[in-house]
C-alpha cells in the first residue's frame, strides 16, 4: 500500500499529492531533494529515510519529479511499473499546461491516479501468481558473448587452416629442358658440384682453425670494491660524538636544532589560499563524437551566442535518449577511472548524468557529447562544494568565548601523513594566534610521540614566546606508549581547558579499515571526548581503496558507538596532492561517498604547503 505519491517541478512547486495516513511526510520528501537531487545522485531510484522507501522518476524536458513513498519493510513490485505509467498519463493529459508554463492551476489527476494504481496493483498480482521460471542461459548475455566468440574463433581457425595449407604445399615451377652439354652438373638436390666442392673445403679450414672464441662488445664490468670501513675524526671541524646520540631526548630547555626559516612566518595569516591545479594534458575532446552523432548533428558554433543563437527557436530540436547518450558516458566513464576517480563511483555518476539529460530536449546546434560533458561538470562542481562551510577559525574563536577549547581528531590508515598534516594546521594555527596543545595519542607506533615533540620544537622557533607576550603557542600533552588513547585525549582537553588554550589537536595511531580492535578503539575515543571536528586524512593517490577506508571507518564509528545520532566524520584532509599531476579523481570519490567537504589539502613538504580545495579547479584538471 502507497503511503504518498506526490508530482512536484524543480522550482518547488506541488503540482498534485496523495496521501493515505495522516503522517507528515515532509521531513523525508525534504531529505530526498536535500541528498539526492541537490546533490547530484540520481543515478540509483531508491532512496530510504527512517521507516520510508521512496522511489522517484524525473521528467526532464517538462521539469517534473514524481515521487511514491512506502513502508520499507513492504516489498511491492509493481511500483517501477506504476511509476512508469502514471508518469506517462500525467504527461498525455497534462502536456499543452505543461508546455506553456501553467503549473499554478488545479490539476484534477485523482481518478486518473486510482485506476492507474489499480492496473499496477492488478498486474502485480498477476505476476506474483505466475510460477518462476528460470533464465535460459540462451537468453543470457554471458550465452551471447560465448556464441559469438565461438564463431568467431572457428572462422579465424578455418583461415588460418586455409592459410597453412597453401604455404606447406611447394609451389611447381615448370622449366623448360636444357641441353646435358650445358647444364652443370648437380646432385639429388639440385646443388652443383662447384659449390659443394668450396663448401667443403671452408669447412675443412674451420676445423683445421680451431674453435675460435667470441669477442665480447660489451664493456669489462668494473671488479667491486667493498665496503669501506667509517673513519671517525674526532679533530678539526668532525662532529661531537655526543650530539651523534640520539637514544635519549633532549631536555625540553634545550635549544633546537632547527633554523627557523623567516619566509614562512606570516604567510598562512587569515583563511587558508585556494589550491591551483593545472592541467596539460587533453585525453577528452568534447568534439570527438560517435560517426552517427555526426552525421545526424552539427558541430557546435564558436560561439553560443551571436547569429547562431536567433535559429535555435528556428530549427528542429531532438530529445536525448539513453541509446543517443550511451557512447559519450563510456567515454566519460574511462576518462574519470583514468583521472583516478573509483570505478564505482564514476559509474553513479555517470548513471546520475543520464537520469538527469533522459527526455531533455536540445537543439539542432547542441551535440550530445558536449551536452553531457557540461552537465557531468556542473554535477561534479556540486559534489566538491560543500552542504556545510567549516570555518575553523570562527569556531575556534566562538569556543574562547565559552570557556572551552576547540577539539580536532585526526583518523586514517597507516602512512597517510597524520601527524605531518597535523603539524601543518598547528603552524596555521599559531599564525592566526591561536594557542594550541597537541594530544600525542598514537600510543602505538615507534617514534610517534618523539615526531610531534620534534615538530613543537620547531614550531616554538619559529615563533617563539617573546613574539607573543611570553606565551608557548604549541604544548604537547605525553604520557607515553602503551596506553589508553581515549584516557589521554580527555586528560588533554581537560589541561587544555584548565590552562586556557584555544584549539587541542589529537593525533591517533594508523589502522587499516580491517583492523577490528583499533576501530573500536577510535570509535570509543571519539565517544569519550565528544570533539568538535573530526576529520579524516586520505592520499590524494589512492583510487578504488578510499571508497572502501571512508564507508568502513564511517561503518565502524557508527556500529561502536551506543549514541542514537553516532559522530562521524566530518571533514577530509587530503594529502600527497602535490604528487598526482592533473589525476584528482580521490578528491570525487572521498566527497561522493562522505558527502563531507575536503578541509585542507597537502601539497609539500613544509609547514606552508597547506592548501584549500578550489572545486572548479579540480573538476577542470579532471575533465581535461
């Protein structure tokens, strides 16, 4: 039983409704247009919401989206087939309204509606009555291929078969007969006796000579030299034995090693600066079209506008359909594997292009290939731009004036560039006057903690306390290896709070989406201390695989966490960007499947290669 059935256009206006409870249905209506038609991800027609299944149907070329809702736990079969058909009888009765633009008048669609439902409803019956048969596997595409490939293989078989024969079978060469006086004399083979006679007698040299050995070309190879032993000076300029030892820390007093680089300071002052992704590259012409897309189409003007743009009214128009489109989607679907993108993904999206173009009408002077390349852009622009802006610099602000400091987890898999990136926003940090602690709880890799105490030391000289009223911008809360994770991430916020610091970064061990008992671990840390922000850092050279680490550590967060509205991830750091050219295709795939924007982006090696995404950069760099 249908619990909603609602026709409403793009524009937001409700053309006609059923309901059939008293239940407010909106919530869930809002959320399908919210998620996925905002969101560009119309590619898959199911859509669940609490207890709802909501399927939809968009009619492109009037604007109409056609919405039935049910319970989940119903399975009806006949909604595709109703969808379908109440989409074509709206369309029929409706269409001189629809093409003149009268949408605010009263459309008087409910008996139409009930016997269209009761044909679906009837026909489902039916069809559940009928006993299952089995696919043929005739009737398969797998039979298909196999036959075709049969036949193929037995005709390329006779030709070679054919082919064969004819060189195996020497060919007859008819001479006319010589004179016994002048022809030379010969053996069985048909070889003189003057040219075995010298034959012979070479060979008689050859073995007379002895085998003789072949002289290399190639260049003697060097004889090795084996490792020299170190000589250790201890005189003139060599270096004291004692600051070759490094198996204990030196005194937080001590004074850095680290010569502070002036270039840096006051660079990353304010909002973090756009990143500029070029691209030389030009694997995708728009202009490169199908031999019968050509031959029915124009080829695009030079210009949209000017001269052109007075015929379009003129000339005859064409409606897309997914046979005209098809060619261009596989196109655009191995470009984006190829720029990185998850195959996966670029599948959606590409199905998501089609749904959204299937019965849209476009004139004689618009091509399908450059038509589906435009609006797969503008999805993949929409993608990248983020539902929520996160301004961490006003919300750390906000959070000094409550008396508390602004907490940030950073989460990923091992190797990733956590604590590097960490480092990186804490220098951002410092330059905008922000005092930060840092939360070693990566109690679990060697060196982790003797890192991040590193990266205090060189952050405190770059800018040391004097510059700053006798404050030390960046603290490292410590206790060391072997423990409990979310125990000191809690005891740091608490210093953190007590010595009123503004911002707590906790850095925490790298663990493969797999690893079960370190997921529950970061889940119960994220529970525990409640932060403000947590963001995920992922490779940019990662392609397939950062579909399956961000769903899996979303899963793990969301199973382990006994809260109704679990903390998931928030935000993206997307590091190693300086080392992919224009394959920015891990950037489309983190935000596709999180729906949460990328924060920062890593691009060096240095506290100041710290980026903001550009989304129409990217989506530039991406479809060239």
């Amino acid at each position: 039983m249908l619990d909603l059935f609602t026709i409403f256009s793009k524009g937001g206006i409700v053309l006609w409704c059923f309901q059939s409870t008293k239940d407010i249905f909106t919530p869930s209506v809002n959320a399908l247009i919210r998620t996925v038609i905002l969101q560009e991800r119309t590619g898959n027609q199911n859509f669940d919401h609490n207890a709802l299944t909501l399927k939809y149907k968009l009619d492109n070329e009037f604007e109409l989206v056609f919405v039935v809702a049910f319970q989940k736990i119903l399975q009806l079969a006949y909604v595709d087939k109703f969808l379908t058909d109440i989409h074509l009888e709206f369309r029929d009765k409706y269409k001189d309204d629809l093409q003149n633009g009268r949408y605010f008048q009263s459309f008087e669609f409910t008996k139409s509606f009930q016997r269209v439902l009761q044909a679906a409803e009837d026909w489902g019956r039916s069809q559940a009555k009928l006993p299952k048969q089995m696919r043929s596997f005739g009737e398969s595409l797998k039979s298909k291929k196999t036959v075709s490939s049969m036949i193929e293989r037995k005709g390329e078989d006779k030709e070679n078969k054919q082919k064969k024969v004819k060189i195996s079978e020497p060919p007859k060469i008819e001479t006319p007969p010589s004179p016994a006086s002048t022809a030379p004399a010969s053996n069985g083979n048909g070889i003189s006796e003057d040219v075995l006679i010298q034959n012979r007698l070479r060979l008689a040299q050859k073995m007379a000579a002895g085998p003789k050995k072949k002289e290399s070309t190639k260049s003697p190879k060097p004889s090795k030299e084996g490792k020299k032993p170190r000589v250790w000076e201890l005189g003139g300029n060599a270096k004291d034995m004692t600051s070759l030892d490094r198996s204990k820390d030196k005194p937080e007093d001590a004074t850095s090693d680290f010569t502070p680089a002036s270039n840096m300071v006051g660079r990353m002052v304010g909002g973090i600066k756009d990143i500029e992704v070029e691209s030389d590259s030009d694997e995708y012409d728009e202009g490169e079209e199908d031999e019968e897309e050509v031959a029915t189409q124009t080829k695009p003007a030079a210009k949209s506008g000017g001269v052109f743009s007075i015929f379009k009214g003129l000339v005859g128009s064409k409606n897309l359909s997914q046979e005209t489109m098809q060619p261009c989607l596989d196109k655009l679907r191995d470009h984006l594997i190829a720029k990185n993108v998850a195959a996966d993904i670029a599948v959606k999206l590409c199905d998501s292009v089609a749904a959204k173009l299937e019965g849209k009408v476009i004139g004689t002077f618009e091509t399908v290939a450059s038509t589906v390349k435009n609006t797969l852009t503008e999805s993949l622009v929409q993608i990248l731009s983020p539902r929520r802006r996160i301004d961490i610099l006003r919300d750390a602000l906000e959070a000094r004036k409550q008396g508390r400091p602004f907490v940030m987890a950073f989460c990923g898999v091992n190797g990733v560039g956590k604590s590097t990136n960490l480092a990186k926003i804490c220098f951002w940090l410092i330059e905008n006057n922000l005092q930060v602690l840092i939360a070693a709880c990566d109690t679990f890799r060697a060196g982790a903690v003797e890192q991040l105490r590193t990266h205090t030391r060189h952050l405190n000289a770059l800018h040391p306390p004097e510059r700053h009223g006798g404050r030390q911008m960046v603290n490292l809360y410590e206790k060391g290896y072997g423990k409990d994770a979310a125990g000191i991430a809690l005891e740091a916020i608490n210093f953190a709070r007590d010595s009123k610091m503004d911002v707590v970064l906790i850095d925490t061990a790298g663990r493969m989406q797999d690893n079960g008992p370190l997921m529950i671990a970061l889940a119960k840390l994220v529970k525990v201390n409640e932060p403000d922000l947590v963001l995920f850092v992922g490779e940019a050279l990662v392609g397939n695989e950062a579909v399956d680490q961000l769903v899996k550590f979303n899963q793990a967060m969301a199973d382990n966490s006994s809260a109704v509205n679990p903390h998931l991830i928030d935000g993206i750091v997307l590091t190693k960007f300086d080392t992919i050219d224009d394959k920015v295709g891990a950037a489309i795939s983190m935000t596709y499947i999180t729906g949460q924007p990328i924060v920062f982006v890593g691009t060096g090696q240095t506290y100041t290669d710290l980026k903001a995404l550009n989304a129409k950069a990217v989506v530039h760099a991406l479809m060239k």
